[in-house]
C-alpha cells in the first residue's frame, strides 16, 4: 500500500480521532482524520477547476499552516507534483525555482506580495499565483468552499510507484540548486522502512517543531505521523521552551530536531525541571550530532537521543536502533530496504569494515533524478546503480556506520545545507568585491556559519554592512555569511583554485 493509500485507509478508519492540531498565539485548530480527508478531497477539487492535472508543479511557499499540509496532500492525490518552498527565499532565488520548474500554481502568503509583485516581468513561468492570509485557516476554507468532497472522492490514489509527486531542491557544489524529484514509490519506501525502525503507533502523538518545506519535517515527521494514524501536534515556529512545556502538557510521545534544536532545548532555564518520561522517541537528524551535545542531552533529560542519517534524494538511510545501543558518534544501521556501501573514492571499490570511504546507497527509497537534469543524474549515480551521497564514512564490523566528513563542499548551519559556491556567486555580483571564497567554521549554537572572505577592489571602501546587505537581498537568511573577513590575498593552489582548507585551518578556531 502507498503512502497516500495507507493515509485514505486511515482517515476512514480513524475517522473522529484528531490528525493534526496547529497551535497559534491565539488558539488551536483541531482537525480529525475524517476533516483532513474532507478537506483534501475539497482541495482537490478546488486545484483541478484550477487546471491542476497528473505531473503538473504546485509551489508552495507558505509558512508552517494547515493549507500547506491540505494543499500538499491534494496536490499528490490528484497525480501531480508539490514543491514546496522556504517561505524565506528573497526574490531572486524564489524566481529561479519557480522558472525552473514552470509551476502551473503558486501560494504564497499575502505578506510576500509586494516582492513578488516587484520582481521584473511578474511571477516567472508560473500560470496563476494565489495569494493566502495565513494568520487564518478561514481564507483558505473559503476559496475551496465551492468545492464538495464527493467531486473527487471516487478519484483513485495514484498508484504508480514510479511517478513523480514531490520536488524538493537541493544546491550542489557547481551550478544552480536542482529539483530533486522523489516517487510515490521513494515516499512509500521511506515511511515504510521507518514506521517498521522506529515502531510508530496510532497512538503516538508527535510534536512538529520543524519547517514543513524540507524532507526532515515533512517525509519524516508529518508522513511518519499521517501514515501511523497518529496525532500530530504542529508548532508554528520553533520556541524552546514552548516546545517543552507542549511536549509535557500534551504527553506527546515523538519529537524530531536538528542538533541546533536540541542544544537550544538543554539550555533553556530548569530544562531538567521538565518530565519527559512519557516521550518514547527523540530523534536527531540533518546535521553531526556532536557527542558532548548527545551526552549533555542525556543528562539534561534522561532521554539517549536517537540519531539518523538522511538526504533530500534519498529520505532516511541510516539510524540507531529503538531498542538497542544508540552508539554516540555513530548513525547506526541502515534502514530496512537501504543497502549501503563504502568505496573507494576513485576507484569506486567497495572496502572492507574499518576504511574511510565515500558512503554510496541503494533502495526503493532513491530518488529518481533531478528535474530535467539528466547529465547532472547520471553523474549522481555510479553505472550500476548505487547513489553517490558525497558524504565519507567507514562501517564498523558489527554494522554501525559513522560518518567522517563530506567530500564536497559543503556547509550545514541549523541543518540547512548551504553550498560555498551559491555564495560566492552572490559576492561576486557586489561591484566592490574582486574575489571571495565561503567556508564553513564550526560554531557551538549552528554546528557551523558561514564565514566569506573577501579581496575588495582596490580604491573602494567596502563594509561589513554592505556586504549583509547585499546578501540579504539575495539570499535566504541562513545563507547570509555571519562572519565576513577582510584580506589582501586568497591561497590558490597551482591550478589557481582557492584553497578552502587552508582557510578553514588558519581562520576557524574550534567552537
Ligand atoms: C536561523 N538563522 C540561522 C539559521 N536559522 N542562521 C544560520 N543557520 C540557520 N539554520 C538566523 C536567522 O537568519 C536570524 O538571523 C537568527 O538566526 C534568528 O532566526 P530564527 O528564525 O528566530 O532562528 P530560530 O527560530 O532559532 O531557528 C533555528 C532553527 C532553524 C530552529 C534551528 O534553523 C531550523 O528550523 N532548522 C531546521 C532545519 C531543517 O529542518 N533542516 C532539514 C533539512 P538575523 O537575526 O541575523 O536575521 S532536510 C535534511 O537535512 C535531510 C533530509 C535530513 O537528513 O533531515
């Protein structure tokens, strides 16, 4: 059974017990299975008056609410594909993905009109943008309010394991950020594999903290939830001690977060005050969890956390067991259905137990390819098959892999990924900026910031500001380098390529 299959059976089966609670300032929304449904049907409705039909691109640039969820299930029911967007892109990377992806539809909250109204030309190569008041689930009701459950419900859930129903972009070390496009097959495996990992019941209640727009917050979290017929209880934003205190009130049982999250939980005031006891599952992802943060976690909470690996390609691969070790520094086992390997870098041999080598995958969970992209997939996979990840790592004798590093540029600040290169490119359009080169440093609050080094041009007067600024305008805010440094000179190698790693080694003091 899909994802989408196993989530109809649900909502007739669960019909009066609450799928989802959004909890604002002012009040909590309640919906049951059975209004999820409803309002899916209703939405998929509303999206094929609209012209929505099988493979179409529905971008979704809206904050963490309720409309995001019914858009983006209806958009899959109907055979179509959502992408979704960090609300945060300024104008100038919002305009490229949607170009990219010529989306018949965009949402976007009203708040953003004024950018996408100013951008040169219009909204770019989308059909219609609609825009909502995401203060309140009442606009969203209303636009669908013509539109009767019934219009769609004899409609089948798409059953071919192979189409495309998710986009998802990534950046890359060279090049413009790709979509991503992941199956109704990729889902099905991906929740299939963790609700077997990690035992998801109906009765669970899980507490989402997480943005909606990334893999972490929507495959993992939400569909973990949505397919176990359990309660989700969704935060706006995340707040650490509003965290807490949900978490304790609501006897949630499930909470996922990046490092970054978790150190802020620890340190919130009497974080130790807090019973946990009732929470049987902390997971941690998209981003090392460093071991004193793993330790202090357990300390803090009485709470071992439960870390796991994963991309936006692939979904989960690898995690630490529920019952058994969860071995600090490592990510655990991979994941039923995951074959995983490590080779040789150059040769791409695959090596024995011990040996640092990149970390190469296989599964149902894989995803397709990048959108329109075909070099660019080809070369994300070796001739037969296995997914180069880009990350290195060795797997211990016993099964537990653990990662040592990337062999790409890569830096992840908060578990957002940010490539030096989609920096630079922006630095590079600031006429007083000669050269650059970003890196990443290690930080003890974002695991890593983005640091730029500059070459101004000779006889101008360039500031820190400026460049903020500049890069503001550009750039999504975890993007933006919280460090700039000044220099004469940059070290190239013979071939003249910056040298990153020198940097890092003369510039980064550990965190
Ligand atoms: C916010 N800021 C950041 C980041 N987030 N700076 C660097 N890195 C970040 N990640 C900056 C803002 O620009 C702002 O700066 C200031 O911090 C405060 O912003 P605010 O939004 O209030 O921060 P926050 O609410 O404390 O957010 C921190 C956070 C958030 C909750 C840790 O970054 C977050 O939700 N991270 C999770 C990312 C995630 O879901 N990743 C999954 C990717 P200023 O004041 O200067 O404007 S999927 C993935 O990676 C794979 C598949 C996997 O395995 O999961």
């Amino acid at each position: 059974m899909t994802f989408l299959q196993r989530l109809r059976t649900n909502c007739s089966k669960y019909t009066a017990k609450t799928a989802l609670e959004f909890v604002r300032d002012d009040g909590v929304t309640a919906v049951t299975y059975q209004q999820l449904e409803d309002t899916t049907l209703r939405t998929m409705g509303y999206l094929r008056a609209k012209g929505v039909r099988e493979g179409d691109r529905v971008a979704l640039q809206l904050p963490k609410c309720l409309p995001f969820v019914y858009l983006h299930l209806a958009t899959m029911r109907l055979g179509a594909i959502s992408l979704p967007l960090n609300p945060g892109y300024p104008a100038h990377e919002l305009s490229y993905f949607l170009q990219d992806a010529e989306a018949r539809l965009l949402f976007a909250d009203t708040e953003i009109r004024p950018t996408l109204t100013a951008l040169p030309g219009g909204v770019p190569a989308v059909d219609e943008t609609v825009f909502l008041d995401t203060h309140s689930d009442e606009w969203f009701h209303a636009l669908i309010a013509g539109h009767n459950p019934a219009e769609c419900a004899g409609l089948a859930v798409p059953q071919d394991l192979t189409a495309t129903c998710l986009m998802i972009y990534t950046s890359g070390t060279t090049g413009r950020p790709k979509g991503a496009e992941l199956t109704h097959g990729n889902l099905t495996a991906n929740i299939t594999a963790l609700h077997q990992a990690w035992q998801w019941q109906a009765d669970d209640v899980l507490l989402h903290i997480l943005p909606l727009f990334h893999v972490h917050g929507l495959l993992v979290a939400l569909h973990g939830a949505l397919n176990a017929g359990a309660m989700t209880i969704l935060l706006p934003r995340f707040d650490p001690e509003k965290a807490l205190q949900t978490l304790c009130a609501r006897k949630c049982t499930i909470l996922m977060g990046v490092p970054a999250i978790h150190r802020r939980l620890i340190n919130t005031p009497d974080a130790s005050a807090y019973d946990l006891s009732h929470v049987r599952l902390i997971t941690s992802g998209s981003d090392r969890l460093p071991d004193d943060l793993f330790r202090k976690f357990t300390t803090t909470f009485g709470h071992v956390l439960l870390e796991r690996y994963g991309m936006s390609e692939t979904g989960m691969l690898i995690s630490n067991p529920l019952h058994g070790e969860r071995r600090v520094g490592s990510v655990g086992r991979p994941l039923p259905g995951v074959a995983v390997r490590i080779v040789q870098p150059e040769t791409e041999e695959p090596l024995p137990d011990g040996h640092i080598g990149e970390v190469q995958v296989r599964g149902d969970n894989i995803f397709k390819g990048y959108w329109r992209q075909p070099e660019k997939t080809a070369a994300a996979f070796t001739p037969d098959g296995w997914f180069r990840t880009g990350d290195v790592g060795l797997r211990e004798p016993d099964g537990y892999f653990t990662l040592k590093g990337r062999s790409r540029d890569l830096i992840i600040s908060g578990g957002y990924n940010v490539y030096p290169s989609e920096v630079e490119l922006v630095l590079a359009e600031h006429p007083a900026v000669q050269a650059s080169a970003v890196i990443g440093c290690p930080d003890s609050d974002w695991g890593e910031i983005v640091v730029a080094i500059i070459i101004p041009h000779p006889q101008t007067h360039l500031t820190r500001e400026a460049i903020t600024t500049h890069c503001r305008a550009y750039l999504v805010n975890y993007k933006v380098p919280r460090r700039i440094i000044f220099v004469e000179d940059l070290p190239r190698n013979s071939l003249g390529k910056i040298q990153r790693a020198k940097l890092q080694h003369e510039l980064c003091s550990q965190p």
